[in-house]
C-alpha cells in the first residue's frame, strides 16, 4: 500500500460540496474519501467528472449526518449502501464499503464493512481502484498510480475473474483503453477479454448500447475498436459485419472538419452499408428511436452520393434537411476510397454553411385558382409541382412559378380525362 499527497492543493476535493461531505462523514470514528473516476481523472490532469464518495459510515448513519445537517439525502441504492446527497443542486453518490461475499456474474453478494483494501480489491482496473481523502492524500492498494502515469488499463487481481464477475468489463476494458489509455492493450487483460467473450451474449442491449457509445467518442477509439474486432469481440456485439476502416475515416473526417465526435455517426461507420443493417444494429443495441432513425437514414443510399454534383446535392438537402443531409453525406466519405482531404467531398459536407434551402412556395390555394377541388388530386399535383421545382433548381421568380403550377395542373386534368 502506498499513500501519496497528489492531490493535496485539488479546489474540487479541498472546498465546496465534495469538502463539506467528507468533513459530514469523517468524524467520529468514521471515514470517507473520493473513490474512483474522479481520482483518476485528476491524476491525469482532467476534470474529475461525477464524484462519487466512499465511506466507513453506514447508510442509515450516512442520512441521518445529512438530515442533522441540513443536506438532503436520497436513498437512492440504500440496500445496496449507496445515498445520494444533493448540494446546491449537485448531487454526490455516497456508497458504505463493501466486500463480495459471493459472487456469480453481475449479481455479487455483498456485505458492508470497513476494510478499504478489499473495497478497493473488489473494482474493475487498477486506476479505478484509487482513493482520495481530505487532505489530497492518495491511497494505492491495487498499483493504480503507477498505471495511471502509465496509461496503462490493467485488471485487479486475475484478469479471468474480474470479468466473470461482471462480463460488461469487457467493454469497459476497451472503452477505459481508449479513454485514458496508451499503446497496446494490456496483454494479460486483452486475452481475458478473447477468453471471456462468450459472456457477452449474457449482457442486456441497453448495457451494452451504453458502453458502445461511449466507447465510441473516446480519443482512442478507432485503435480500440480494431483491436476488439481482431479479438473476435464485434460481431457478439453487433449481430453483423463490422467496417474498421470506415470507422477509422469517419473519425479523421471529423477531426478534419472540427466537428464534436458523434456516436451515431461513428456507429454508421463501424455498422452500416445498408438500411437493412441500421435495422438489425437499432434492434441487437435497443438503440432509441432518434439513434435509429438517424442510422437508418445515413444508410440509404449513401453510395449515390460520390455521383452528385451540387445541384443534386442541394436537391438532396432539401429532402433530407441539414442534419440528416450532413451526416449521410460523411458516412459516403467514410465509405468512399478516396483522401480524407478531399475538397470534392469536403465542399458536399460544407454545402449546409453556405447555402439554405427555401421553403417550396406554391400553395393549394394556386392550383384551386387554376381549376383544382379539394382531394387527393390537390396533395398529387403539389407534390408533382414540387418535383419540377427541384429539378429547376428551386426558382422563385413569380413567371417560372406560375409555368410550373400551369404544367402540374395541366397535367393532373389529362390523367382524369384519362
């Protein structure tokens, strides 16, 4: 075991609602620190993110500090050890220590105790394993400090059992890896991963569709996602073929471009070439129902695209509007084998910035003047009228306007006469 003063002169940990739920829990022969993500995060220079907070006190005793002091407390989890103290509007995850007293998959027997040792034997990856007091001081019992400072992902104890205890630490394994990791994969952690991965299929959609998502925003994620997919880890996941190349593309477009990584695109990338594909991922992911729509409509007909000059894209614009437009219109870069610099295909993505699409101006009204009755003929001749208008390059002067609802009308009387 090793304790370290790195945090001492943290202003997360030494004032405000964090301080105020440490002094609360660490008096009177009780004991609490921050645990987890938020340490890790701080030893890598980052914003430590949610705060979650570990303590010798039991829930009970947790609630009743907070009620005499003025804090509200919520029992969020509290058979399972864990209140929610909320702040100023923030809310803190207190948790009493535990130890796993059995353990089978996800749903581990656990009892309360006061052993910081085993609470911290008892989590997933070594830099995950940290605490922080007070006074900044960093408790290591599971080698996490080093590993942070490494970027080094690395299992507690034997690889194997940590994931049979809970086998979504699969995918947190990559998906730490490609948050906060650097090189290779740890070897020992990455065979366990090949060896357990039929566990996989033990996993719920909704687990697993939040571990995908997140994975696949991670600055690491392309090298990460490559490496589950030479693992054979993928296609458990997915139910299909997976694309690592595109994937990789999608993500040098965004970077490219300046855009914010976006999971739904990066998920196109990795999982669809064709609409039946957005369907088969929307439903293996439980994915909702903007994620699956949006999937869908990146993968329909996206390989068109490379034919389209910007009259045909404008056109294209129009139908789909900017966002849906721009994401299919990177999903056929991705998928295109050209450069990722590419100015042809930049100018389509870019096309939203430098031109908006007007609203089609012709009305029922112009073609009731022109003869028309309310029905379904009113609906055929607008949307006739509007074909002609895209295919004109949407025109808005009033002579061109009053040609093309002339020739729609025209037209809708010849098919009744017929």
């Amino acid at each position: 075991m090793s304790a370290e003063p790195l945090l001492a002169h943290a202003p997360w940990l030494t004032a405000g609602g964090t301080a105020r739920v440490l002094a609360l829990l660490g008096t009177d022969g009780e004991e609490a620190r921050v645990v987890g993500g938020a340490v890790r995060n701080a030893l890598l220079g980052l914003q430590p993110g949610d705060i979650d907070i570990a303590t010798t006190a039991l829930p009970e005793e947790v609630m009743r500090r907070a009620k005499a002091a003025g804090i509200k407390g919520v029992p969020t989890g509290i058979d399972h050890g864990t209140v929610t103290l909320v702040i100023d509007g923030h809310p803190y995850e207190v948790t009493t220590l535990r130890e796993d007293t059995e353990t089978f998959g996800r749903k581990a027997k656990v009892a309360f105790g006061r052993d910081w040792v085993k609470d911290a034997e008892r989590r997933d990856f070594t830099m995950n394993g940290l605490s922080v007091d007070a006074s900044g001081l960093v408790y290591d019992y599971v080698g996490g400090i080093a590993d942070a400072k490494a970027r080094r992902v690395r299992f507690i104890g034997d690889p194997d059992q940590r994931i049979a205890e809970d086998y979504l630490r699969i995918l947190r394994f990559f998906r730490i890896h490609a948050a906060f990791g650097a090189g290779e994969p740890d070897r020992d952690g990455y065979l366990a991963c090949i060896r357990r991965r039929a566990g996989l299929a033990n996993l719920s959609a909704e687990r697993v569709r939040m571990e995908m998502l997140k994975l696949l925003v991670a600055g690491g994620a392309a090298a990460a996602v490559l490496a589950m997919a030479e693992g054979g880890l993928l296609q458990a996941l997915t139910g299909g073929v997976v694309y690592t190349g595109p994937l990789a593309t999608m993500i040098a477009i965004e970077r490219e471009l300046g855009l914010p990584a976006s999971s739904t695109r990066r998920l196109a990338a990795l999982t669809v070439a064709v609409t039946e594909d957005a369907k088969r991922v929307a439903a293996r992911l439980r994915l909702t129902n903007a994620e699956t729509k949006a999937l869908d409509s990146m993968g329909h007909r996206w390989w068109r695209l490379a034919a389209k000059d910007e009259a045909d894209a404008r056109r294209l614009l129009y139908r789909l509007g900017a966002e849906r437009y721009h994401d299919r219109v990177l999903l056929g870069w991705a998928r295109a084998a050209g450069e990722v610099r590419s100015p042809r295909w930049r100018a389509l993505a870019e096309l939203p910035q430098r031109w908006t699409a007007p609203k089609f101006p012709l009305k029922a009204a112009d073609f009731i003047a022109r003869g028309l009755t309310e029905g379904p003929a009113l609906g055929h001749v607008l949307t006739l009228a509007e074909d002609a208008w895209l295919a004109a390059d949407f025109p808005l002067e009033q002579a061109a306007l009053a040609a093309i609802a002339d020739q729609a009308a025209a037209r809708i009387s010849r098919d009744e006469r017929t």
